[in-house]
C-alpha cells in the first residue's frame, strides 16, 4: 500500500533535504528539529494555502447578516472562523467574481441578500495533510525545507537551492489541480510572495 502522507514525514523529507540527519515522531518533541518546524510550520503551509484556491481546501457555507455597516453597504457577513481566504463564488461567461462589497475587519459588507453563499480556503487544511495533493505536499516540502534551511542548519545559500525544486512542485500542483475542476482553472502560476493576499480580499464588482 502507498504510504499515508504525515506532518512528520514532510518534515523529515524537508530536514533530509537540508542534509539533517534528525528525524522527528512528532512536532511536539524538544529536538532542534521539532521546535524548528513547529516555528515555521503553520506560516510556510498557510502561505501556501492562500496562494491558490485548492480543490481540496475548499469549503462552502451560507452565511446569516449581521447588524449593518454605518454607511456604504446594507448588511455585514462575519466571515467563517476558519476562513483563511475567501474565494469567487460566482461565475459568469467563464470569469469568476465576488459579490459587489468589501472586506473589513473579519467582515463581508454587500447589498446582496441574506443568506449569503461563500467558498473559501479553510484553516484546518494546515494540518490534514492527507487531503493534500501529492504534489503539493512534494511542493510544501521544499517550502519548509526553504523556511528552515538557517534555522536548522546555520548555513546560508541552502534556502536559495530548494527554491527552484519548489517553484517546478508548486507549478505541477497547481496543474494537477486545475485538471481537478471542471471550470476549469486559467489563472497564471506565480512564484510564492509571502503574506502577498494572505488576508487581502477586496471585492471585485460584476453585473448579473
């Protein structure tokens, strides 16, 4: 049988990576390893996460309004807790939109009707690494190894070597996943900016 991926397993392929010989059963453990990858572990992942909408990240929910805004919108949503980054919920000819509105402070602000119909990129994808792709967890491997390559090692220049192997995984993650839709996914693949729209949503306006 395959073997199951596992937060331990990324980050003992990422520590061999670096050419670490410390292995880890747990992000727990007192090691120079565990503590390194506890540290650097839910910023490599959520990084990651917010950079593209992976199938198997997503989640629906219907959202209730909440009391309005004090001026420029007629309701507020709150945004589910575990939304790490709202997605387009709506397609016309092809494009993808958000509803008419903003982002601010946790909130959605929108004259469109309750209950409001969101997708978004869920929290608790950080740590169930079996739902990944196979590709994305070789992708959040050289990541991670990338992330902690100074802290574990001390040495610098071995960030800059996983770089590319991490670009090339992330490229085929991304393309297997688009295969994964049946819209289809034809947004262009962009190297890795860390926090670069990690919490940034504004809304993009359309016309139905």
């Amino acid at each position: 049988m395959p073997t199951q991926l596992s937060q331990t397993g990324i980050v003992n392929a990422a520590a061999a990576l670096l050419g670490s010989s410390e292995r880890i059963t747990s992000l727990d453990g007192r090691n120079k390893l565990a503590v390194c990858a506890a540290a650097h572990w839910g910023v490599t992942i959520r990084t990651l996460l917010v950079d593209h909408p992976w199938n198997f990240g997503i989640k629906r929910a219907k959202l209730n309004a909440g009391p309005p805004p004090a001026w420029g919108f007629e309701r507020t949503f709150a945004l589910p807790a575990d939304c790490l980054r709202l997605l387009p919920s709506r397609l016309v000819d092809g494009r993808e939109f958000f509803y008419d509105g903003e982002v601010e402070d946790g909130k959605i602000l929108t004259n469109a009707s309750a209950p409001l119909a969101v997708r978004y990129i869920a929290s608790a994808t950080i740590d169930n690494v079996q739902a990944w792709l196979p590709t994305f967890a070789k992708a959040a491997t050289y990541a991670l190894a990338e992330d902690m390559a100074e802290d574990l090692t001390g040495a610098s220049g071995l960030s800059e070597q996983q770089s590319q192997k991490f670009e090339y995984w992330l490229k085929r993650a991304r393309r297997v996943d688009g295969l994964e839709s049946q819209r289809g996914n034809s947004a262009p693949i962009a190297s890795r900016s860390r926090w670069l729209s990690s919490m940034r949503t504004p809304f993009n306006p359309y016309s139905d």
